[in-house]
C-alpha cells in the first residue's frame, strides 16, 4: 500500500515571494537590534518609556503569532485579557533573550508557511474592539501585510532603544 499523495502546495508567486521577503528583512532588523546582548541588558529600560528590547521582540513574537491563528481560527485567536497582553511586553520569570528570540523563530516559520500555503483571499471577522470599525473583516493578505507593519515599526523603536543603550544603530 502506498502512502497517499499530500496536496500541492500552492505556488509560490510574486506575492506570496515578496510578503516572505518583506517579513524576512523587517525581522532582521528587529533581530539586529539584540544582537551580541545578554538578557540583562536587552531588559534594560534605555529610555523614559518602560520597552525594552527583549520586551519588543517578545511582543512581536506574541502579536506575530496572535494574527498567524487569526488567519486559521478566525476572531477567536485575537480574544486575549488585559493581563495577557501586558505579559508580553516583559520577561517572566525564566525567560531569556535567547529563549525569546527561540520563540519568535518558532512563530516566524509557522508564519511563513501560512503565508505560502494559505488562501490570501481566506478572511474573518474581526472582533469587537474600539481600534477596529464596526463589522470589519481581515483577509489573510491584509493580516500579512499588518504583520509587515507591526514588525518594522518596532524594529524602529528597537533601534531607539539599543541606540540609546549602546549606540549601535540598525542602519548607518
């Protein structure tokens, strides 16, 4: 007996290409900013703000994988408590930069493969929630797309941060 033939995956077009890419290099840049730092240091507050490095990698991990089970589960992927979302901002304890940074490769993979194997076109509701309009609906596309935003916007506030650390910058 032979072992049934698993479907096709769909073919990786421009799209798909350029949304994988996108990802790949605003991650870098989030990545860049921890470089060559201990958990002591990426927890270390640089600023008035309370981020820290090793809080905004974590953020994006957990925002990253929060709309990654939104494109499979639908609205109830994005039902999460206060407490939750303010856990992500910080280490707990035994979490590590490295075991963050671990996690966010995890999420990244899985990521990637919705990205090439998912209907684009596939969407949901989005729950109820004074940031988003009333009856709103998120295709798989402009989940990705937000994943982008989310991803270099912070990579941006990463760079503040270990700038104000170290000096090292992301870019020039």
């Amino acid at each position: 007996m032979t072992a049934p033939i698993a479907p096709a995956a769909p073919a990786l077009t421009a799209e798909r290409a350029d949304l994988l890419e996108t990802l790949a290099a605003h991650r870098y840049f989030l990545r860049f900013t921890v470089q060559g730092l201990t958990t002591e240091q990426a927890t270390r507050r640089t600023t008035a703000s309370e981020l820290t490095l090793a809080g905004i990698v974590k953020h994006v991990a957990s925002t990253e994988a929060s709309w990654a089970d939104f494109v499979v589960r639908g609205t109830a992927a994005l039902q999460q408590s206060p407490e939750g979302w303010g856990e992500q901002w910080g280490l707990q304890p035994g979490e590590t930069l490295e075991s963050v940074l671990a996690h966010y490769d995890e999420v990244a993979a899985r990521t990637d493969e919705l990205v090439r194997t998912v209907d684009l076109d596939s969407a949901h509701p989005l729950p109820e929630a004074p940031w988003f309009a009333p009856g709103a609906v998120r295709s798989a596309r402009r989940v990705f797309l937000h994943v982008v935003a989310e991803t270099a916007q912070h990579a941006g506030h990463a760079d503040i941060l270990r700038e104000s650390l170290d000096g090292q910058k992301t870019m020039g």
